[in-house]
C-alpha cells in the first residue's frame, strides 16, 4: 500500500516506519494517523516482520497532532478525534511484536503519546519530549494521560503535563521516559541492535510477554498473576517452548519458527 506521509523500509525482519512530513514537523494529521492505523495492521499479519522500528524524517520525531485539524473542531469532533487516536497507540501498544520508538529529535504532544504507546524508547540526545497540550487549552489526548504516570508515576507526570514543558533526552532519561539514549549518527544502530536482540528469542514468548505485562499491569495483582500463569502456561503447547528447551538442554542454538 502506498502512503503519503510514511516510509516503510523492512531489513533483517525489522520493520522501519517512518513517519514522514518534516515541513510540518511530521504532525499527526487525520491522514497520518489512518495510515499508522494502516500499517500496524498489516504488520500484525505479516511474518516476514518480526520488530518494529518507529522514528520521523528530519529535525523532529513527531511534534503532535496536528494543530491547524485540532483547532477546526468542536466538542463531539474533538473526542471523536481523541478516541480514534487511542485506538490506533493502542493496536501499536497491542502489537504482539516489539516496537521500538527511535526518537530523534522533537516528541511533542501526540508525538511524545506516540512514544509512549511504543514498548521502549531509544531517544537521539538532541531530542525533546513533552506534553505541551497546556499551552494550547488542552490535555493529551492520545493516551497521555494514562501511559505517562504509569511509565513515570503519577507526580512526575503531573509536574509534565500541568507545565507543559520539554525536557532534553538526558532528563527523560533521568526520569524513565526513556531507555536509552544515542548519539544522532548511532539512534537507529541502536534501536536496531535492541530489536536483534528481542527478536533472536522465541516469538510466541514474546508476543504473550507483551500481552501479559499490558494486560496485567491494570488488574489487582492476583487476577494479574492468574493472567500470567494461563499466558506461562499455554505456550507448554508451543513449538517454540520445546525447541527452546530441548536446544538448551543439548547445548545447541534454538531455531523458533514462532509457532
Ligand atoms: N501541528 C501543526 N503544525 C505544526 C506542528 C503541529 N503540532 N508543529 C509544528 N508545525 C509546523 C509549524 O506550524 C511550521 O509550519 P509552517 O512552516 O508552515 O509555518 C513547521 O511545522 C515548522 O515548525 P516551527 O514552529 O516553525 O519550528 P520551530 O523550530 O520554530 O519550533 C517546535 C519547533 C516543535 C517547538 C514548534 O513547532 C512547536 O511548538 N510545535 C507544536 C508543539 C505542540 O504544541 N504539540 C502538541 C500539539 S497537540
């Protein structure tokens, strides 16, 4: 499928996506966010695909949703727009492959969100991530709100999200927004080696993980440990569970073929 403001470029079974509109600074308007929606659906199927790699063109990762689309709408406009945003972080959070956000340069509103629904970030050390939603009579909107004081706890996202201000990679690091952080010229070897990494494991363990730790990390501990012990246990009936053990046990690499 052809898209008009995303590259994606697949290698070594890692998925590149890119979103690309750098004279806007690669804001999220309507069309961008129908073709994420889009290619995080195709992903989903496609075997060839094994990790996710997200980043923007130019100076700026993604510097928020679009202003001039937000400004046109009304109440029942802008939670439609709010609700169709969460659904589409949310099918990337979902994605039962990592996805890793290699932020380089700005992370702004649904920028930062964007980040936030990846399952971790590699941040360029000129990069700059915020909610400044404040400044512009609003609140995230795309899962802000939920995904940053569960990342960072509740205080520290409060301080972000009330002061709307930016903060340099070193500080979101500092802070746990993000993992890890590169120089500009090393960002996307980075994010890349972490996607080898993840990826050389079993994929059917790394899907449940990642259903386990996201559907876990909301239920009182106990139905969250029964969750974890039905997600354990179903992959006894995994061949990526046998392969696993068998080639540990005769001393040789595993060979996963994600069924
Ligand atoms: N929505 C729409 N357009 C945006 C945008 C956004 N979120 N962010 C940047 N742009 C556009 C600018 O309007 C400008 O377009 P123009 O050249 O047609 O005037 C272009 O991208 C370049 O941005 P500019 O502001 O000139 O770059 P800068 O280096 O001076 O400042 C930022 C960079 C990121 C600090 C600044 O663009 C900014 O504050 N953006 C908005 C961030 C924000 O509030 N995001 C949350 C949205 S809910």
């Amino acid at each position: 499928m052809p898209y008009e403001f995303l590259t994606v470029d697949v290698a070594d079974h890692i998925a590149t996506v890119t979103v690309n509109r750098p004279d806007k600074l690669n804001a999220l308007n309507g069309r961008v966010l129908e073709e994420l929606d889009g290619v995080f659906t195709a992903i989903a199927t496609d075997r060839t695909v094994r990790a996710v790699i997200v980043t923007g063109a130019g100076r700026a990762f993604v510097a928020g949703a679009d202003i001039a689309e937000i400004a046109a709408n009304d109440v029942a406009g802008l939670e439609r727009l709010s609700a169709a945003g969460q659904a589409i972080f949310n099918r990337i959070e979902r994605l039962s492959k990592p996805v890793i956000a290699a932020v380089n340069g700005f992370a702004l509103g649904g920028g930062c969100e964007l980040a936030l629904a990846c399952h971790f970030r590699v941040a360029s050390e000129h990069a700059k991530l915020g909610l400044p939603e404040v400044k512009l009579g609003l609140i995230p909107g795309y899962g802000g709100t939920q995904r940053l004081p569960r990342l960072i706890g509740k205080s520290r996202a409060l301080q972000l999200i009330l002061t709307g201000e930016q903060v340099d990679a070193a500080e979101a690091h500092r802070i746990g927004l993000v993992d890890v952080v590169a120089t500009a010229a090393t960002l996307h070897e980075v994010a890349r080696s972490l996607a080898l990494q993840v990826i050389k494991n079993g994929p059917m363990a790394v899907a449940r993980a990642i259903e386990a730790v996201n559907d876990g990390i909301d239920r009182l501990p106990e139905d969250a440990m029964a969750l974890e012990a039905r997600l354990f246990g179903s992959l006894g009936a995994t061949r990526d569970m046998a392969e696993g053990t068998a080639a540990f046990l005769a001393k040789r690499p595993a060979q996963f073929t994600g069924e």
